[in-house]
C-alpha cells in the first residue's frame, strides 16, 4: 500500500515538469502525460491530459523541434504516437488523432529504412523502437503492416548463425562491432519478437528466430560458476557485469529468456532465466550492483519492476521479497520541493534536464510506485522498458 505522505508526494506533485526539449515519454515531456494518467487512474481524480497532448502534437515540427538528451525527432514522434493509442485504449481522449498518427505512419516507415542501413536496431530511438509503435498501428494503418513486414524480413537477413550456438545480432553504435546479449543486443530482439508473436504475422520465422536467439544466450553463459554474473555484457568479453539495472546486467537477459522459454515451451531456456535471475537477488550494495539512484533505466525502481516481473512468472516469492527490498529504496529516495517531484540521489548528475523524466528521472520512479500493487499490465510494462 501507498503510504499517506508518499501519496501526498504523488498527488501534489502532479503538475512537475520535465525541463528539456524533447516531447516522446522517454526522456520527455510526454512522460507528464503517462504519469498524469496513471495518478488519475489510481486515485480517481480528474486531471486535464488532451491539452498538453495537443501542445506537444504541436510542437512536434521539424522546422522548430531542438534535439535533447537520448532522444530525436523521430523518436518523439513513434512515441506520441504510442501514447496516443495508450490513451485511447482508455477512453481517455476526445479529439480524433488519426490524420496525425498518418503522418508518423509516413514519416516512420522512411525512419526505419534509415535506422536498418544504418545497423540501428535500439529498443527506443532505433528500428525497433519503431517496430512496436507500428505493432500498436497494426490494426489501422497498411503502412504498419508493410514496416513490420520490412522490419521482419531485416532481422532474419541481419542474424548471424554460428552453427548451433544460436543467433544473434551485431551492433556497431558504442564502438566495434560486438554481440551484446542484453538491452543493446539479443534480448532486446526477443522482447520485440515476442510482442509480434502476438499477431498473425510470420510465426514460423518468429518461432525460429526466438529460439535461435535464445540458443545463443544459453551458450554464451558463463562457464565460471564463481562469477558474479551469469551472462557477458558481450560476446567474449571475459568480465562479469554486476549492473542490476535493466539496460545491463543479468535480469533483463533472464527476463528475455523467461519469457520466451513460456511462449516456447522449453524448460532449458525457462530454467536458464530463473537461475540466473535466482543469482542476483543476493546483491544489494551498490559495489555489487552498480545502482547508484531509483531511476527506471538505471536504478532501483526498474531493479524492482524487474523482480516484480519475475515473479509474476514464476510465482516464487523470494522475487516478490527482492522487488520489495528495491522499490522501498525508491520510495526513500523521491521527495517533494516546490510543487516538483525530485529524486534525492541521481545518476546523471551533469544532465539535469533529464532529472523528472520517465527513463531517468522522477516521474519514472513515481510511476512504478503508483503500479506498486496493481497487476502486471502488458500495456505499461512495455513503457517501463520490461
């Protein structure tokens, strides 16, 4: 249960803005929108969210728009557009948005060409970022279909076989080209994967492409028992990766394989997942895990959304127990200064105008303590990056 000064923090908070250019959820100001939204759902209050849309509709002008901090034009338009569809699914909007969501069709579908000749396949400003915003047009849009179909036919041309070892992909955006298993890499084509498993679209290529996938994280592993760590960062990089936040470290990569070791119905995938997310959950200081803040994308509250997912999987209550542990910290660590939701410690101390954002500020945190106790929703897990 949410507390009576966590929820005056929560409520009274409502209006805390995120202080860069950027207009998708991520890093930017439609983050106020998400978290707007789920504060009148929880609460059931009743908060104004169509004017700041149409501002932020608005503002999305190639001619005036001014890039930020992880994030693009581009970006900011697939994500407008999936927090359109988000509030529509909840009757929350009154205008009709589909000339504009047209437009991203138009605009995205040529942002996707670009993305793949350029071997950017990052789960947010990448191909496959814009990937799930056409997932959400699937239903009513031809272009959808056409990008997917694109997108699809690319990640099966692009996968690399290494005999039974599995598949995987290379990613060339940090430096060399490396096989990363987790966020920046493997898991994140099966999380996207998975998602598509979902429509009539190519299952028998979906099928094969998760399970060579996941071949390649099961053999990739550690073969040192000691380590602390189960998977690499990369492929032959011989260090452990302590992060226990979810663009590196081992819980997004288990989280992958639970997953699709359930859609797949192969124990050794599921099992691999539940070890090696069974090997975290004794870490807790920040040597061991690397969690310097509560943010979402690199701090405690995605540690315990993580857990929490893995629970939901599972049912074992040793990760209901670990989710617990980190989402306290988080509830610790925001506070209230000026009408403004602030987090007490921050990652990233030299970008300030990132600090109340969803991916990593305090909105995200907040966030994830409003969903504290509700059910696992698909629906916002995949704006929580799980």
């Amino acid at each position: 249960m949410i507390n009576v000064a966590i929820k005056d923090i929560l409520l009274n908070g409502v209006n805390t803005k995120v202080n860069n250019s950027s207009l998708g959820y991520n890093v930017g100001k439609s983050g106020e929108i998400l978290y707007k939204t789920v504060l009148a759902e929880q609460f059931d209050v009743d908060i104004d969210i169509e004017t700041n849309l149409q501002e932020f509709i608005t503002a999305l002008d190639p001619k005036t728009y001014k890039k930020s901090f992880a994030s693009n034009f581009y970006q900011d338009g697939a994500e407008i557009g999936r927090l359109i569809t988000f509030l529509e699914k909840r009757d929350r909007l009154t205008y009709d948005y589909s000339s504009f969501l047209n437009k991203v069709d138009t605009m995205l579908i040529e942002r996707l060409r670009h993305c793949i000749f350029t071997n950017n396949f990052e789960p947010t400003e990448g191909a496959l970022g814009i990937g799930y915003y056409f997932l959400q047009r699937l239903q009513d849009s031809d272009i959808a279909s056409k990008a997917l179909q694109l997108l699809i036919s690319t990640i099966m041309e692009k996968k690399k076989a290494d005999g039974t070892n599995g598949y995987y992909w290379i990613c060339t955006l940090f430096g060399g080209e490396r096989a990363y298993l987790g966020w920046h890499g493997v898991s994140s084509f099966i999380n996207f994967l998975l998602e598509v498993s979902h429509t009539d679209l190519r299952h028998r290529d979906i099928d094969d492409l998760l399970a060579g996938a996941c071949a390649f994280l099961v053999n990739n592993r550690f073969s040192d028992t000691d380590y602390t760590s189960t998977f690499p960062l990369w492929k032959g990089r011989d260090l452990p990766t302590t992060n226990l936040c979810i663009l590196y470290g081992d819980l997004s990569t288990a989280i992958a394989l639970l997953k699709a070791g359930q859609y797949l119905g192969n124990e050794t995938y599921s099992r691999t997942g539940l070890d090696a997310s069974l090997k975290t959950i004794s870490r807790q200081s920040e040597e061991e895990t690397a969690i310097r803040d509560s943010s979402i994308l690199y701090g405690a509250s995605g540690t315990a959304l993580q857990y929490k997912y893995i629970h939901h999987v599972t049912q074992m209550d040793v990760f209901t127990h670990a989710a617990n542990y980190w989402i306290d910290i988080a509830k610790q660590d925001i506070q209230l200064a000026n009408q403004q939701i602030e987090l007490k410690r921050y990652f990233f101390e030299d970008n300030d105008y990132v600090k109340n954002s969803i991916g990593f500020g305090s909105l995200g945190v907040s966030l994830s303590i409003l969903l504290w106790d509700t059910e696992n929703k698909s629906d916002i897990n995949n704006y929580l990056f799980i």
